[in-house]
C-alpha cells in the first residue's frame, strides 16, 4: 500500500523555535490515523504543512504523492479540518454548501445535503450561531462532500463535549466504512484512541517519539514487574520507555522485538493509552533515533 | 442479528472483543449457521469504532473457520464453533441449571459450588477426556 | 470562485448602488434648470464675441447665488474623493485581512481552488467593479457640472476650473485610477497587517497622504509646464520692497489654465519711488498710475494650459493603474509568503500551566540543521 503522507527529516522553524523537526513518517493509506501529542507540540504544524498553508523551513513532505496544494487537482484529493473549525460566521449553512459546491469540482451535493439533513442543521442558519458540535460537524460535512482520498482533522473534538464528540466520530467512522477515505485526526485527548486508531503518531515538543500501527505497538511493547533491577542490565533488544522503582520492586515498560524470556519478570500487555502516556510523559527519555514500525511497501 | 457491545474498560483489545461475542452468540444459539452478521457500516453506525477493526475480527473468524464472507452480499456464518448442535447445549443448559438449584437448596453457597465446579472441571479435563 | 466572490460581495455591492443611485437621482434632477441657466447666460457664442469673461463671472455668480448649487457642487466634489476612499477601506482592506483575522482562510485555501487563483478573481473581479462604480460616480458628477466646468474654462481664471487639484482628482478619467490604486493599497495592508481595522486605518492615512502629495509633486511635473510672460495689470498687482527697488509680480490671467507659480522682477529706478508712496496700489493716482505704466512691468508665469487637460489626465490615471498593479502583484507574492508561517498556529506556544509536563530536554540533534 502507498503512502499518503512521506515526509523526510521534515523541520519547521519561527523566528527561533522550532514547530517541528527531524519529523520522519511514511503514513499509509486506508488507514485511521491518530496524530498524539500536547498542545504545543507540533500537531498542528505537521497537518498545515501536510494541507500546504505552511511551507517547510527544511525537509521534505508529500501527500498523495505530491506537493501539498500543489494545483487544484491535489487540493481536491484532500480535505482539511482546522481547529476551532473555521467557518464563515455570517454565511449560513446552505451558503457554505454553495460555497463547496462552487470551489470543487469533485462536490458531492447529495452527500451534503443528505448529512446536513441527519445532522438536523438548519440550512438558513448563521453558521456563527451554531453550537461548537454543529459547527464541527459542518466543517466535516464540508470536508467530506468533496469526495477526498485523504481528510486531516486538527483537534475537531477538543472542545465537544462527550456526546458531540462521540457523534463526531460515528459520523467520521461511517464515512471511512462507506467511501474508504484516509484519515489523520489528531488530538491532545488519549481516549477514544484504541476505538478508532489502527495507526500512531505521538509528537512530543516539535519531534515524533514513535509511529506505528496499533496493532504491531501493542505487540511490541510490554509491561514488565519484577525485583529491583538496574534497566541497563536488561538485552541489548528490549528499550525501556519507562520505569518506575521502588526499594525492592521495579516496573519497566518496555518495548522488545522478541518475547521476554527472563522468568524474574512477570510480563503483561499494555493498554494502547498507558502506552501513548509513557511515550507523551517527557519524564521519559526516549531515545532519538528508533526504526519506525509499521513496514510500508 | 447479533449487535455488539464494547466494553472500553476491559482492557481487551475491540476486534477481540467481537470475535469473542460472535463465539458466544454462535455458542448459545443467538446466531445459526446462515445468519449474516452486521456489516461494517452497520456496526460503525452503533459502536463508532473503525471499520477496520470490523474487518479484521471477521477476517479472524473467516481464518477459524466459523464465518465466509460474499463478495457484495455479506459475511455468513458457517458452522457454530463446539461442533455440536444448540439443542445439545440446550439440554446441558437445563440439566446444570437443576442441579445448580438443588445445590443452592442443599445450602451450598456461589464459593462452595464454584470450587466444587473447578474441582471437577480440572479433573476431567487434566485426563484428556474430551 | 466567481460566484462566490459576487455572493461574498453583495452588501458591499448594494451599498455602492443605492449611493451611486442616491446621486444619480439627486443630480438628475438639478441638471436642467443649470443648463438652462447656461443657456440664459450666453456663454456659447462668447468667444465671437470676446465677452466671456463677464458673462462667465455673471453665470458663475448667478450659480453661488442660489441655496442648492453650491451645496450640490461641494458634494461632488467631496463625494468624488470619498468613493475612491471608501472602496479602499472597505473594498480593499477586508479582502485578504479578514480572511487571516477570522482564519477561515484555513477554509478557503483548502478547497480544490488554489490561493492563487483565489486572489486573481478577487482582485480583478472587485478592481473591475471598483473602477466601474467610480467612473459611473466620476461620469455623473462630471455631467452635472460642465456647465460650470465650460463658464470657469472660458471665463475668468480665478475661479476654480477643472485643471485646479481639488476639481482635476474629482472629473473625468482620474477617479478610475484612483479607485483601482485604492483597492489594490487596501489589500495590500490588509495582506501585511492581516488586521481589518488597523489595515482601514493605515489604507486611508497613505491614500490622503497620495492625495496630497500627487497635485503638488508630481502633476506639475507630468508634462512640462509652459512659459509665457504676462503684462502685469495695474488692477492685479502685487509688490514687495526687495533693497533699493520692488519686486513686482502680476497675478496671471490665464482662462482655464493651472497656474503652478508666477516670478516677478526686481525694479528700480525713478518710477519706484513714486511708487512707493502709493499704498493704495497703482490706480490710487493719476501720478502712480503714469509711473506704473511707466515700467511695463511683465511677469512670468509657469502654468499647465487648459487644453492638456486629457493628457494630464491620462498619464496620471496610468501612472496609478500602473501602481495599482505593482500593489497587486506584491499581494500576490505576499499571500504565496504567507507559506512560510508569518501565523503561527494557535498552539504553538506551550500552556503555562502548573503541570508536569515541562519541555523535554532535547536529544542530541543528530542530523537536523535548521535553514533551507
């Protein structure tokens, strides 16, 4: 399978802070991928460049195989999200259907239509005086009705509530099930990952900590308690993410490509959140250079 | 048509999650050789998962045996996993729920039957007697 | 993008023609009885017989003396300043500022449109409509006073006539470049500030000052002003002691024409001293009078003749057209710049919250070396 988005030692710098950098990926398509990390920590960098309103300061990106916002035939392949949606406020609903319309060519009106119907908008109402889970879901529909092969989503849930947000995401689910669309979603929040992501990245201060499919982090990485031991001592093949000791007792998280066959651990699995946590604690040190998970051909 | 459950907090990962109900259903009777199971679409629709965890636990099912899915129709089940009928399950069924009751009757506790059970259990089974 | 380019300007668009239909009406109606005064006055076969100068001064004076004509008038000229101004501030400057103030340029940009053709259909759709709204304004206005245009031209050279700044950037062809520079300089600010309000602000602050700075600086200068030497009439003189003599300079007497400057000369002589005794000018006496026609006095005037009208009007009109598409260009070029992150995400400033996640100690950098 192809990538959707491959960037290469992908850096971008204001002023004097660096946004994001050393920023390797090779994300693959078909895919629901969750994009980790806090606020600040590059998120939103990574998917403006990735839609073409930044330009990188070093690095390479390509999405879909080209440039981002490289002509309209790319523009119309992916659609995009902002945070805190942004939508005209005076524009009504149905204005922001024509709005669509008229700037893709590739518009599906019936789609639109059909969802803003489900969704129960008004189409004569101001968009600014919708609810923040009305109006992320307008963006989506809008992103959506375009007909993308890839969507990148900037924090669309950040400020729903619950059950906003859980109608966010079965309207993005059912939209990946029926059309097969890429998706990029990402988010400060680590529930409603394991339900919805089958592929990580978690970006921690402008740098990717680990990528990854789900499934193969889940295999790789292990939760091991056992006596008080110094984590160097343990095989070259196992990095500890993180640990934590007490006088007589130590817990490892580690990540290993091989089954543990010490018999003084007791080894369990890890949830997909407490490792997402492990690898966004910045207590952890996480070493720089690891070979990403997740072969893509 | 069997509809799913997630259980968030169990620490088990979704798509086993479904193959795990789908076994269940098929071993208490809830699905039948020939039944279609929900589509993805359908099971997103409730659940707000991602369709591909619905694939990969029917693919899993599909790789056991006890599911085949049609190009364009749907997936089916196939065979129901013990290998025997529900009506046998059914009668077993009613003969522990007897002896459950005169169990707690004789004034057995859910600890004293529990161990009871293991104890049988682990004794059948440790002889290989299937 | 056309469409919603339209459908984004509507209100806008309406505005500008109930103004332009305001106008139109109002002068509509007050035109006929001003041509019928011209008509009265004489004026179109005073050059046979050489008396326009009085008859143009009757007709003029006939105008101010009514209550609504030169109310009508300043509003002409008044409105005809504004139009170019208001489509800066409020054509001009929420173009691109709006769309970066309110971010939905996240929207915009994202569709399968690109950022340059975006602005392409912007620009040139609302420039077009700029420049036609003012001319129809210019045509209007225009019309409705050349009657008075016509008497100021053939008659007497005091009054303002439309070669003067304030009439020459209010008439004919001008307010087109005008209003296709002040659109262009809105967006332009509005594309540097990224902030409606202050983007308005800094548009009519440099257009005001463009106004001014263009009648005294470079429209003298556009095609060289002609020379000619005046005699100097007894009732239109001016003198100022310069050492032993007097500077004497006549005020010209050009119809129709911009007088930029007049020079006098110094002289001496007898004359002189006579002169200077007559306080009350060289009519004041018989004595003074002889000694004044004694001197011949001339003075040299610099002026821009009333028949380059057209032509001045042309070139300045393409020197802010030419302007007006150096500001769009650079829009252009700026909005391709925006690329490069002059707005930085919201979220790129970590949160100062008393929490634990400090900022991680960077690992050794091993292979990135920030610049291009």
């Amino acid at each position: 399978m192809s990538a959707v988005i491959q960037t290469s030692g992908l850096g971008k710098a204001y002023r004097r802070t660096w946004a994001l950098r050393d920023c390797t990926l090779a994300i693959p398509a078909g895919r629901v991928v969750g994009l980790v990390g806090p606020n600040g920590a590059g998120k939103t960098t990574l998917l403006s460049l990735a839609v073409g309103l930044l330009a990188p300061t070093c690095g390479t990106i390509t999405v879909l195989g080209e440039r981002p916002a490289a002509g309209p035939a790319q523009l119309a392949r992916v659609g995009f999200v902002a945070q805190d949606t942004s939508v005209y406020a005076r524009m009504t609903v149905a204005g922001h259907l024509r709005l669509g319309a008229w700037l893709n060519p590739g518009w599906d009106g019936e789609l639109a239509r059909r969802r803003i119907e489900q969704l129960g908008l008004d189409p004569r109402q101001r968009a600014g005086s919708l609810s923040g889970g009305q109006r992320a879901q307008l963006a989506l529909t809008l992103a959506l009705a375009k007909r993308p092969e890839l969507l990148l989503l900037d924090e669309p849930v950040a400020s729903l509530d619950p059950l906003a947000r859980r109608e966010f995401l079965r309207g993005l689910m059912e939209s990946v099930a029926e059309h097969g669309v890429s998706v990029v979603l990402s988010s400060h929040l680590v529930s409603d990952l394991e339900r919805v992501c089958d592929y990580l990245v978690v970006l921690v201060a402008s740098r990717v900590r680990v990528a990854g499919e789900v499934s193969a982090l889940l295999a790789s990485h292990r939760r091991l308690s056992g006596p008080r031991r110094d984590p160097a001592t343990l095989p070259a093949g196992q990095q500890v993410i993180e640990e934590s000791h007490t006088d007589k007792q130590s817990l490892l998280l580690v990540r290993t490509g091989e089954p543990v066959h010490d018999p003084a651990w007791t080894v369990t699995p890890v949830s997909l959140e407490d490792l997402v946590l492990a690898y966004m604690n910045p207590a952890n040190d996480i070493p720089a250079r690891r070979p990403q998970l997740g072969a893509v051909s | 048509m069997i509809e799913f459950q997630l259980d968030e907090t169990s620490g088990v990962a979704t798509y086993l999650q479904l193959v795990q109900q789908v076994r269940q259903a098929l071993r208490m009777g809830m699905l039948e050789p020939g039944d279609q199971l929900p589509t993805a679409q359908q099971v997103v629709a409730r659940l707000a998962i991602n369709p591909n965890t619905v694939h990969k636990a029917y693919r899993e099912l599909e790789r056991d045996g006890l599911v085949r899915a049609r190009p364009g129709l749907g997936t089916f089940v196939t065979r129901s996993p013990s290998g025997t009928d529900p009506a046998t399950q059914a009668r077993f069924l009613a003969e522990l729920t007897g002896w459950l009751r005169s169990a707690r009757a004789a004034g057995l506790g859910p600890d004293d039957i529990e161990a009871i059970y293991r104890t049988a259990f682990r004794a059948c089974f440790a002889e290989g007697v299937a | 993008m056309i469409r919603l380019t339209w459908r984004q300007f509507r209100a806008q668009a309406w505005v500008a023609i109930a103004a332009l239909a305001a106008i139109a009406i109002t002068f509509a109606l007050t035109r006929p009885s001003l041509t019928h005064m011209y008509s009265a006055s004489g004026l179109a076969g005073c050059q046979a017989r050489n008396d326009c100068g009085s008859l143009a001064a009757g007709f003029i004076s006939q105008v101010r003396a009514d209550a609504a004509y030169p109310v009508l008038y300043a509003m002409g000229v008044i409105v005809m300043f504004l139009v170019p101004a208001v489509i800066g501030m409020f054509w001009g400057a929420p173009l691109i500022a709006r769309e970066l103030e309110d971010r939905t340029y996240r929207l915009a940009w994202t569709q399968s449109v690109t950022r340059t053709r975006w602005l392409a259909v912007k620009l040139g759709l609302l420039g077009l409509a700029a420049m036609a709204i003012t001319g129809l304004f210019s045509l209007i206005v225009t019309w409705w006073a050349s009657p008075l245009d016509r008497a100021a031209t053939l008659g007497s050279p005091i009054l303002s006539n439309r070669m003067m700044p304030a009439l020459f950037a209010g008439h004919g062809l001008v307010p087109l470049g005008y209003a296709a520079f002040a659109f262009t300089l809105g967006a332009t600010t509005g594309a540097l500030t990224g902030r409606t309000v202050p983007a308005m602000a800094v548009t009519i602050v440099i257009f005001a000052a463009v106004q001014l700075i263009t009648p005294n600086f470079v429209r003298p200068y556009l095609i060289p002003p002609a020379h000619t030497t005046v005699a100097v009439s007894p009732g239109d003189v001016n003198w100022v002691p310069a050492g032993h003599g007097l500077l004497i300079t006549g005020r010209a007497a050009i119809p129709g024409a911009w007088v930029l400057s007049t020079s006098g000369h110094v002289y001496t002589g007898p004359a002189i001293q006579i002169l200077k005794t007559c306080n009350n000018g060289p009519t004041s006496t018989p004595a003074c009078g002889r000694a004044f026609a004694s001197l011949h006095a001339q003075t040299l005037v610099t002026y821009q003749p009333a028949s380059r009208y057209w032509a001045l009007q042309w070139y300045e009109t393409g020197i802010f057209l030419a302007a007006a598409l150096a500001l769009a260009g650079f829009c252009f070029w700026r909005i391709g710049r925006h690329r490069s992150g002059r707005t930085r995400p919201s979220s790129a400033r970590p949160p100062r919250t008393a929490s634990t996640l400090r900022t991680s100690p960077a690992p050794p950098a091993t292979s990135g070396h920030p610049g291009r």
